[in-house]
C-alpha cells in the first residue's frame, strides 16, 4: 500500500473513532455566573450537570472552592424550563435552582430559593464554550506532549503539562512534585494509592487527575482544592 494511501486510510479511521466516542459520552454542560445578592451583591458559582436520555439531569456547583460542591439533581423539561435542588454531603437539601435555558443553551436565568423557602435570588448563567463533553476534555488532554516518568519530569519543570505515571507501582507522590506549577493533567491510573495525595492540592494549573484502578479507600476535602 502507498504512503499516501496508508496515512488517508489512518485518517479516516481516527475520524471514525472519534465520532464514534462523541457519541459514547452525554452532553456535559459547564456554566459560570452568579447569584445576585442583596445590597447589589453577586455571589459567582461554577455549575455542571449530565442530561441523561429521560432529561434527568445530575450535576454539582459550588462558589467556594474550599468549601467543596454541592450536588445537583432535577429534570430539563421540553419547553427548556430547568429545576435543580441542592444537596450537601450529607444528603440534606440547601436550596434548589429554577429557570429557563435559552434555545442554543448558551444561557439560564431564574431564581434560587433556599430550602426554607425564607430566601429567593435571582440568578445568571452562561455557557463555557469549548468544553460541552467529557470527551472535549479527554481530547484536550491527550493532545498534550506526556512526560512519562517523574524523574525526566523534575528535570525540566516549566515544560511540564501532562504527567502519566500509570501502572508503575506507586504509591505516594515525592514533595519535588509542586515545582511541576504549570501541569494541568496527571494519570496515575493502575498504581497502588490508598488515599488521595493532599500534595497535588498544591498545583495551582491542575485540571485534570486520573486515579482509575487503584486501591482508593479515603479520598478527603484536599480534593476540592
């Protein structure tokens, strides 16, 4: 087979596989905006939620990263109308979200009420363009240069982006890790980790962590961070 004839051959089946994945994962939308508080005040929040084929929708938000995320659960009606409650990690209800997706989805406006129902603001949000799935993320990710042990990592610091040490038996991450300070991704999928390594608290450009098949037993707050 030709050179050219190969490499088209190859393209077409990434394109293949691609869409075949896009079509694998639901729709996950990433909104920022604000509750509109009293004395002209806007509280900013980040929400995200999964619309499942039955328009239930599954999701979580919070406004301040140290306090961690709150859930999300409601239903996306036909006429574009939404109603999300809240929940703590304690399975209590804190509130609940009520409003109306505009037409492209690009935007939803409404009201939050409090769980006693003493308080209502309004509220404003608006899509994060460019990262409408799960699978925007796993491509942008992937398309980042990998470094793939840690040692030729900590030897050039600042080019670092991506990290996979996946499946090379480690269990806890050396202190030299934060001088990593422009990382977004690390997969440390199919290692021997037990509880979530608090010193990746310490990446402020981390996006993205990886902790499939291990042997997770505690995973704290550090993680919201």
């Amino acid at each position: 087979m030709k050179a050219s004839s190969l490499a088209l051959l190859l393209i077409i089946l990434l394109f293949i596989q691609t869409k075949a994945q896009d079509k694998s994962f639901r729709p996950t939308y990433n909104y920022d905006g604000y509750i509109q508080l009293p004395t002209n005040r806007k509280l900013p929040i980040k929400l995200n939620f999964l619309v499942l084929t039955d328009s239930t929708i599954f999701g979580n938000y919070y406004y301040k990263p140290q306090n961690g995320s709150l859930k999300l659960s409601g239903i996306f009606n036909k006429d574009y109308s939404i109603s999300f409650f809240e929940w703590d990690n304690k399975e209590h209800n804190t509130g609940r979200f009520d409003g109306q997706v505009s037409k492209d989805r690009h935007s939803i406006t409404g009201t939050w009420t409090s769980a006693d129902k003493k308080h209502n603001f309004p509220f404003s949000l608006s899509l994060v363009t460019g990262m409408k799935s799960y699978w925007d993320y796993i491509r942008k990710y992937r398309a980042l240069k990998e470094y793939h042990h840690i040692d030729s990592a900590l030897k050039e610091p600042e080019k670092v982006l991506s990290l996979d040490l996946g499946n090379q038996g480690h269990s806890k991450i050396p202190k030299a890790i934060t001088t990593l300070s422009n990382m977004l991704s690390i997969s440390l999928l199919g290692n021997n980790f037990k509880t979530f390594p608090v010193i990746l608290a310490k990446l402020p450009q981390l996006e993205e962590v990886s902790f499939a098949s291990n042997n997770m037993q505690h995973i704290g707050p550090e993680i919201g961070e």
